[in-house]
C-alpha cells in the first residue's frame, strides 16, 4: 500500500512534479502494482545469492591513450541553451536567497 | 511478384545474379510506405538523405547487405537523423554518433530508411503509449501491433521493410513479432552492443532482428552480434556463421515443455495453435517432454522491480540541461528540472519511474529490489538446469493474439501481455518468436522458442525447421 504522502514523497525523489489527479491514481495503480509484486514472497530467497547481470561481468581495461571525443560544436547543437562552449542552465537560487 | 514483398535473402540473391536494380527495390520499398504508412504509421521519422536515383550496386560491391532498405526502432542513436524515443522529450533530438549496431550495418552494406514508432522509452506493450500516435496492426485495421517494438514489426509485416531492428527488455522485440506474423529474435544479454541504444533497463535490454522469415533473422544476426570497446557488458566470443543452421533438420532436439506455463489460463486458439506445432515437431523426430520451471508470474513480478528500478536511475538524465526539452520560464534550475519532466514524459513512464524510485528508496530496496534480484538467480538457475538436459524450451509467445487499441485501461492488465516473454529476459538467456498459425479472426499466432545462453543458433535451426514444417504461407495481410 502507498498513500498519497509517499507518492509525493517519491514524486519528490524523482524530480517530477504530480497534479492532485495523478497522485490520486498513482497512489491506486503504484499499490496495485505493489500487491501484485508481494508474490515473491512465496518463494524462499534466504540462501540465494542475488544476480545483477545473467552473463559474467568482468572489469574492461584499454590502454591510457588519449582518443578522439565528440565533436564539440556538434554535442552542443542539442543543447536548449549555450554559451562560449557550455551548457546555460537557469540560476540556481532564488533571487531572495 | 512486387519487390518490397521480398525477403532480404531474396533480394541479395537477385542482385547478385543481377535480376534486379538496387534503385527498383528502393524505389518499390519507398512507394509501399507512401502508399501504407499514412495507415499504418509505423515510422517516426524517414531518412531523407537517400538519393534513391543515384543508388548503384557499384557503390556497395563486396559488401554483405548490399545496399539493401533496414528500419530501426527509435531508440538506437542515428546520426543527423532525430532519435526520439517516441517521446516529447527527445522529439527534437538528432545523436551526434550512430550506435554501435548502425554502424556495423553501415559497415555491412545496409542503408536506414526509417526509424520506427514505440512505446514510449521503450516502456509498453501495445505502442499506444507512443507521444505521438498509436501504430496500427496490418492484420487488423483496430488492433495494436504489440510493443514496444510495435513500429518495426508493423512495418516488416506490411512489406515497408525486409528487416528492422527492436529492442527488447521484456518482450519487446517477440510480442509484437508474434501480433505482426513475423519473426523476432532476441539474443542472449551481451551478444549485442548496446552503444547508443537508448537504455530503459540496462541489465534486461537487448537489441535483435525482425524480419518475415528465419533466413534474414540468421543474415542480420550475422552483422549486428560482435564485442564492442563502448559496451563492457558485451561479450567477447567466438559468433557463428548464423546461416549455416539453416537447416530443416529437429532429429536431434530435446524440447521442454513447461507445465507452468501451459497450466496458465490463456487464449484456447492461442494453445491449441502452438500444441498442434508441438505435435508437428515430434512427428518431425524432435524429443518433446514436459518439464517443471519457477511460475512465469514471479519473473512478471521480479521484472517489474527490477526493470523499474534501472528505468529510474537512467532516465534521472532527462533534466533539460544538456539535450532534449527544456521547460521554458522556469524561475531556478531546481523548478527546470521538474518542470522539464513534468511536460517530457508520458504517463507510463511516469509510472514506471515512481515505481523503480519507490523501490530503490531507503528502507525498501531489501524488500523489493534485493528480493527481485535473488528471484534472478533462480529463474536463471532453473533454466541452466533445465538446458543440461534440454536444447530448448517451448511456450506461446504471448497469451492472446494482437488486443485492440484502447483495449487495455489498467497498468497490471497491460504488463500480463509480456508474463511468458518475461522470464528470458531475467535469466539473459536468447528466445525467437515465430508464427504457427491464425486464430479465428484472422490475426496471427506466434510460438516461442527459448535456449541456452549464446545458442542462438539452436534457435535458428528449430525455427527455420519449423517454418519449413508449418509452412504457414503467410500471405500479406489485405491492407485497404
């Protein structure tokens, strides 16, 4: 079960801003999703080691030689906002802080 | 017989017997979409640098595809040629580098005409929850094509292409190759690069091949499978020749047939369809026995923890910062951010992003997160027992044929659609989709085929005998 307080909460976590209505259905359908999830419960885990990648992972090394990156000018055609090669992004306080 | 209803294999052959003109297949190719796509809607975007009349064999002599038409879902970066996701927040977004496998079709001959419609980051099963429209089904004019590769499978299945390529994290690439009638294969985690695939959930996602017939899966799995420098995940190995198990020959396969699947409440078309092919695989001298494996229910379930929680951190970079939409008028970077993501995503991604957050936050990660990757292990070590004694496993690739547009409202309903494509993504292991046969309302059936990790070409050989064995037909579907 997830209320409403914690879907803020967690909307909070996440950067992302809910109106009432979404956190109203995301409180309904994020529970149900929860229920249906509490069906691992009826397999017992407690000697098994957890799997994070199904094939062996193992550390790749190269050798420390400078290569070519992307193109500057080209990186930055994406960018919402530029300046003298960087990324503008809006101040970061409020102008009372 | 018109080019675009020819199959990759086909077209090399007859340029390499100069039948045919490379200009004439792109040509056919290029009208079919001007003539089915405004229907259909499979592509996002064409690629418009094609200069059709000035294509010449001479410029891709020695090459292995030849110049030949491939579409690629939108979430495999494209150089100058926009890679959005299907979502607002990517729309504008043109990838300064081609992904690892656009550049080994480059290299191979291959040229992109299109990128293909999906769910939203790949997050869906219908297509629907595409931000920009849905993609219609070419068997049924109200019926989804399936997802998230819903684009690519639409428009293999309506001749806009020979092949595409999809991506699939749970299902994605065999649930809509099995609601399209065609095939799809999705190979072992780490026989593929995934440099440049936009990531959903980095430990399940994989790209592989759709295409109408087994021979072109086994040609373009050829080209795109390979270690790459850019993906430490991606296994450095020996790949095989994949057209050389093109072989109408099952004598020597053992095949599992798992009881919990089949004990399962599914579509009776759908079972008896896929049971009649397991009949016809026997008779063909394959070894048929049931077998006992973890429910798919718990693979659904460790899936949606495990799949969410890889889905929250990676698209935590969608901030407007540095690519992709910006928030106009927002007063301080804090409110950009939210501002950003508010307008940019889509309601499932939404979803999925605060369920992954909610299971990754403090106090529960042990009761979801850790638990879901402890259920990993055992559905990986179930299926490593199995395959000792088993080449392959056998199930329906989905648990009903293509639903209808709108159909599915809840969440919970719409992630059931994936329970049996599941559980081979959480044990990484390669599984194919093939068609065997059509329900009463015309609309395709399609059969899984699950094997051991990197025995892609187990899979080959058993759907290329059962292509023969079937011999379905499959004529195209009457697009009006």
């Amino acid at each position: 079960m997830i209320n409403e307080k914690e879907v803020k909460y967690i909307a909070d976590l996440a950067n992302l801003k809910l109106s009432d209505d979404d956190v109203k259905t995301f409180s309904k359908q994020l529970s149900d999703i929860l229920d249906y999830v509490e069906k691992l419960d009826e397999l017992d885990t407690e000697e098994i080691t957890p799997t994070a990648y199904t094939v062996p992972v193992k550390n790749v090394l190269r050798e420390d030689k400078v290569e070519d990156s992307l193109d500057i000018e080209k990186v930055l055609q994406n960018a919402p906002e530029k300046i003298n090669n960087q990324f503008r992004v809006p101040k970061i306080m409020d102008e009372d802080n | 017989m018109e080019l675009y209803k020819r199959t990759l294999t086909d077209l090399l052959k007859m340029l390499d017997e100069k039948r045919v003109k490379l200009k004439d297949i792109h040509e056919s190719l290029s009208y079919r979409i001007k003539s089915v796509d405004p229907k259909i809607k499979a592509f996002v975007n064409q690629n418009k640098d094609i200069d059709i009349e000035n294509l010449t064999e001479e410029n891709f002599k020695d090459t292995y595809l030849k110049g030949l038409p491939i579409a690629v879902k939108d979430n495999m970066s494209t150089d100058n040629i926009k890679t959005t996701c299907s979502s607002k927040m990517l729309e504008n977004y043109s990838p300064p580098y081609n992904a690892t496998v656009i550049e080994k079709i480059k290299k191979a001959g291959g040229i992109i005409t299109g990128k293909t419609n999906m769910d939203e980051f790949a997050m869906g099963s219908s297509t629907e929850n595409s931000a920009f429209f849905p993609t219609v089904n070419p068997w049924g004019e109200n019926r989804v094509p399936g997802g998230s590769s819903g684009g690519s499978a639409a428009a293999v299945a309506a001749g806009m292409a020979p092949v595409a390529l999809g991506s699939d994290t749970g299902g994605s690439i065999r649930q809509p190759a099995s609601f399209c009638g065609v095939v799809g294969l999705k190979p072992t985690y780490g026989a593929v690069s995934r440099y440049g695939l936009v990531a959903f959930a980095s430990s399940l996602d994989q790209i592989g091949p759709l295409a109408r017939n087994v021979d072109d899966i086994a040609l373009m799995m050829n080209v795109i499978t390979g270690s790459d420098k850019n993906d430490s995940t991606c296994v450095n190995r020996e790949y095989p020749d994949y057209t050389k198990y093109l072989k109408n020959d099952v004598k020597d396969f053992k095949i599992g047939i798992p009881n919990q699947y089949f004990e399962m409440d599914f579509d009776s078309e759908v079972r008896s369809s896929v049971m009649a092919a397991v009949d016809k695989l026997e008779a063909a001298g394959a070894e048929v026995q049931r077998v006992d494996i973890t429910g798919a229910e718990y693979a659904l379930a460790a899936y949606y923890i495990i799949a969410t929680a890889e889905a929250s951190s990676n698209l935590a970079r969608y901030d407007g910062v540095r690519y992709g939409l910006r928030a106009k008028n927002a007063n301080n970077l804090s409110e950009m951010f939210t501002e950003t993501r508010q307008q940019g995503f889509g309601e499932e991604v939404k979803r999925r992003i605060m369920l992954g957050t909610y299971v990754l936050s403090s106090g529960y990660y042990d009761d979801f997160y850790l638990k879901a990757q402890k259920v990993r292990t055992l559905i990986k070590n179930d299926f490593d027992k199995l395959f000792k004694d088993f080449d392959l496993i056998l199930s329906p690739t989905t648990p009903t044929t293509a639903f209808k547009l709108g159909e599915k409202r809840d969440p919970l309903d719409m992630y059931a659609a994936d329970i049996f494509t599941v559980p081979v993504n959480i044990a990484g292991i390669p599984a194919i989709s093939i068609p065997c046969g059509f329900d009463k309302n015309g609309l395709p059936i399609g059969l899984q085929l699950m094997g051991p990790h990197f025995k892609e070409e187990k899979l080959i050989q058993a759907a290329y005998s059962l292509e023969k064995i079937l011999n379905l037909n499959i004529e195209y579907p009457k697009l009006k």
